[in-house]
C-alpha cells in the first residue's frame, strides 16, 4: 500500500510527486459419556477418496483452495481509500465500484477505486491533501491489477490521487500453489484543480457492489465530513462468492 500526502510548506514553493506501481486433526474423548470418537486423521485432500467429503457449498463440488472444513473457500475482495483535503478551499472525493459474478466453475471479479482530494491556501504551509487506495484479494488464481498514484503542491494548492483497478479470476479445476499476480502500468498525471473563489470544503463519496451467484456476500461502508477548511471522505467494499 503506497500513501501520497504533501503540503504546501512555503510561498510560491512548486513541486510534484509521481508514483505508478506496478480444525485440528485428532482423537478426542469424550468422558463424560464414555464414548470415544475419531476426526480426521489426516487433512483434507490426503484421505482415502471414499472418505472425502465432496459437498461443496452448492453441493457438487469441494471448498475450493481448502485443506480442511474450517476453509470456506472461494474469492473474496476488499476494495476501499480515502481522500483528505484542507485549506481555505478543500475538495475530497472517491468511488469505489466492485462486480463479482460466477459463471459455474469459474468466478470472475472486477472493479475500481478512485480517490482525489484539493487543497488551497493563500498562507504558506496551510494547504494538504493526501489519498490512498487499497486492495485485498484472496481465493484468486490469477490477478490483474493496475495502481496509480499522483501527488503534488504548487502556488498555495496542494494534490493527491490514487488509484487501483484490478481484475481477478478463481478456476475451481485449478489451483496453484501461489496465484498469479500481474502488475500493470497505469500512468496517470493529476493536474491542479483551480477551486472557485471563496471558502469552500466539499465532500463526496460512493461506493457500489454487485454479487451475482449462490452463498454470496456483500457489504459497502462510505463516510464523508467537512467542518470549515476540511474534507474527508472514506469507502470501502467487500464481496464474497
């Protein structure tokens, strides 16, 4: 995770910044009946096949990257930022936007994360901005993802944006023993935003998921503040297929 904050430290100091990235096994007795009982002996998967227990979570196939019952399985994605802005104007925004869909035997996720934030201050040192996104992935075997990050100060305004796309796919006939990660370029510049005349502090954010498939889980959490000189905006996103 790459975090971009500057400040604007001095009168008609001007620079930039730039960066794009690529259950236990065992016996256990039960004394109090008298009853002694077996788990497994050994982890899923290395069993005698008659023993296996192949009733996924639709009932045709196995938890998928699993090696016992307490493994779900399956692909999961967090996806969030934020943006925070201060100055005599201020302007902080974010989207995040994730679709996961299964296509039977094949689950396919893809979405985005944008946050911006502006600062401006006539005062040397009072304007800031600063945004970052993050992605957390897991069940995937195969992962795109592009990463952007621009930041910067320059005659009293100050800049941040991040930015992640990502594309990721879960094959149940295959699983490697590492997914494959692929980092791609995603040049971007961020330009400074002239903000119009007078105080202003504006906060926006968004945050949608779609989940298409059986057992499917999805939740969106968003928060956005100003107070005067100063915006923040957060968003998150989880789906579960």
């Amino acid at each position: 995770m790459n975090k971009r904050a500057y400040r604007d430290s001095s009168a008609g100091a001007c620079g930039h910044g730039r960066h794009a990235a690529g259950g236990g096994a065992g016996d256990w007795q039960d004394e109090s009946e008298g009853h002694h009982a077996r788990g497994p002996a050994v982890p899923w998967g290395d069993e005698p096949a008659h023993q296996r227990d192949v009733g996924g979570r639709d009932g045709h196939h196995a938890p998928r990257h699993g090696h016992d019952d307490s493994d779900l399985g399956g692909l999961t994605v967090l996806l969030g930022g934020f943006a925070a802005a201060a100055g005599e104007q201020s302007l902080a925004r974010g989207m995040v936007e994730c679709e996961m869909l299964d296509r039977g035997g094949v689950s396919i996720a893809r979405g985005e994360a944008v946050f911006d934030a502006y600062g401006y201050a006539q005062q040397p040192g009072q304007a800031f901005a600063a945004a970052d996104a993050y992605l957390q992935i897991a069940g995937a075997d195969l992962v795109l993802r592009w990463e952007s990050e621009d930041s910067g100060f320059c005659d009293g305004q100050a800049w941040a944006h991040s930015q992640i796309d990502y594309f990721a796919i879960d094959i149940d006939a295959w699983s490697p023993a590492q997914p494959l990660v692929i980092e791609l370029d995603h040049a971007f510049a961020l330009q400074p935003r002239c903000l119009d005349a007078g105080p202003t502090a504006v906060a926006a954010v968004m945050a949608a998921v779609e989940v298409h498939g059986v057992d499917t889980l999805s939740l969106t959490s968003t928060y956005a503040f100003t107070d005067g000189q100063f915006s923040f905006v957060q968003a998150m996103a989880l789906a579960s297929l």
